[in-house]
C-alpha cells in the first residue's frame, strides 16, 4: 500500500469465499502487484459468492495487476471524482465495542465520558474498527482483560493500529505491531501518537513472523491477529511458538464457516479453545496456551 490517491479500481468476478480470499491474498501480497488497498464484498448471499476489488494510483498498474494474476474477466474502471476519505468518513458512525468508543476525527464530540475512546481515521491503511472482525477482537480484548493484565502483547497485521491501541491504552503496557505493508505501521504509529501511546506503541514492517524484533519481544502474553484465515492456519505452529505459557490468543479474519478449519489448526499445536464469537457473518477464536 502506498501513500497515493486510488483513481482505478480493478473488479474481479465473483467467486466462492475462500477463492475471493485467495486472489485478495495475492492482490495484497504479490511483489508485481501495487494495489493500495484490497477488499472483497459479498455479491450473491445465497449462493455464497464474493468479488474481489482492488484499488490502484493507475490504469496501468491496474492492469498489470490483472495480467501477472492472470485474473480472467476484471473490469478496470475509474474511481469517480471526490475526496474517497472524506466521503468514506461521512458514512462512518461511532463504534462501541465493550469498553471502547471508535470514532473519526470527525465524531471528536460524540465521545464517551467512560470507556476508552480511540480516535481512528480512514486513510491508506484499512481497520477502522467497523468491520466485523476488528469489532469483534476488541469485544473479545474487553472480555480477557476483565481477568488478566498481559504484560507484552503483539499484534499482528496491524493495518491501522486499532488493536494494537486498543490494548496500549487499556493495559499501559507496550505492545509490539507489526504488519507486511510498510505503510500500514506508518499510519499505525502516526494513529498511536494522535491516542497519545506512541510510547508505548512500537511498529515493525514483517512478513508473517519473521523480524528480530519479533524474536527478542517474545514470548508473548497476549497476542491479536486480525488477517485471513489461509495465513491464520499457515501461522500457527509459529504463533504458538511465540507465546507464553498461559498466554491468550486472538484471532479473526475468518468468516463464521472458517471457523473449523482454522480451530483445528490451533487444536492441533495443543492451545485450548475459549470462546468463539461472530459478529454478523465474522468469526473470532479465543485460544490459551497451557501453562
């Protein structure tokens, strides 16, 4: 993801889920590809069927993009005209999710008294905390910090610091964020300053979970990781090496029919499952590492 304006999206046809996830992976992820931002949307609920969008500086980058993924039938098309922040932001209500308030900087006045309110714009990172998933790590964050105070805690796939906030702020510890695009701890640690925990906040820019950083912080005794559930499964043996014993994990990313697949993953490196919550169509696991 870059700093630049989107003025071109790239429409994939619609597809079942995980195939959807799969090309948004590759969109996101593949080093010929210089999407700004990636996201599927549901257009056939009966059927089950997603289309994967991606936003791009150009015509020409989005074509390439079609080209090296080989995606067959993509419409490339011109994002209209206006301030796509701006217009974003206007359609974006406050959030509460337990003890915390999400808001633009446009709701400053709509904060609560109690709680913990976080101030998150949309930019060029994703995670606003309106999305199912984001919305249901924080509920899952108030439930576990209402019985343990985790000392070092990670989150992984940080887009715009959400989590990673969420948990500075309400447990005054630091907290490690990390994400593949570089530009997501940008605005992760920009996000951190405006909340006041840039002293708390510390961000990486890591492929999965490889970066010294990384190494040197763990083990961890909470971590979040708010991705997909393809890198959800491939990660587990990794991040169950990294955290602590009695340490507690979140996940989402996942639609509530992933929730097998990637439960089993996790079952299988001996974590214990604690709770499972959806928030519409979005799953979020709740794991312990034995002691």
């Amino acid at each position: 993801m870059t700093g630049d304006t989107p003025r071109f999206t790239l429409t994939c046809p619609a597809r079942p889920l995980a195939q959807a996830e799969a090309l948004a992976e590759a969109l996101d992820t593949d080093v010929r590809v210089n999407a700004l931002a990636v996201a599927i949307n549901e257009t056939d609920e009966q059927q089950s069927l997603w289309e994967t969008v991606g936003w791009f500086a150009d015509a020409a980058e989005a074509a390439a993009a079609r080209d090296a993924l080989a995606v067959a039938g993509a419409v490339i098309a011109p994002v209209p005209g206006v301030d796509w922040v701006r217009r974003s932001l206007e359609g974006l209500a406050p959030v509460a999710a337990g003890r915390f308030f999400l808001h633009g900087s446009h709701d400053r006045a709509a904060r609560r008294c109690g709680g913990i309110s976080l101030e998150i714009d949309a930019g060029t990172a994703f995670g606003t905390g309106h999305h199912g998933t984001t919305a249901g790590c924080l509920l899952a964050l108030d439930g576990l910090l209402k019985r343990a105070r985790p000392r070092r805690v990670m989150d992984l796939g940080c887009g715009t610091g959400v989590l990673a906030i969420a948990a500075a702020r309400a447990t005054g510890q630091p907290v490690l964020a990390t994400d593949i695009d570089p530009e997501a701890v940008r605005v992760t640690l920009a996000n951190a300053r405006t909340n006041g925990v840039a002293h708390l906040v510390r961000g990486v820019a890591a492929p999965g979970l490889k970066h010294r950083a990384i190494a040197e912080a763990a083990p961890f005794d909470l971590i979040l990781a708010n991705i997909l559930a393809r890198p959800l499964v491939a990660l587990a043996a990794g991040l169950s090496g990294i955290l602590a014993p009695g340490g507690l994990l979140i996940l989402s990313g996942l639609t509530t029919d992933q929730i097998r697949w990637v439960s089993a993953a996790y079952r299988n490196r001996g974590m214990r499952p604690l709770t499972t919550t959806a928030v519409g169509q979005w799953a979020t696991l709740v794991f312990l590492q034995p002691a």
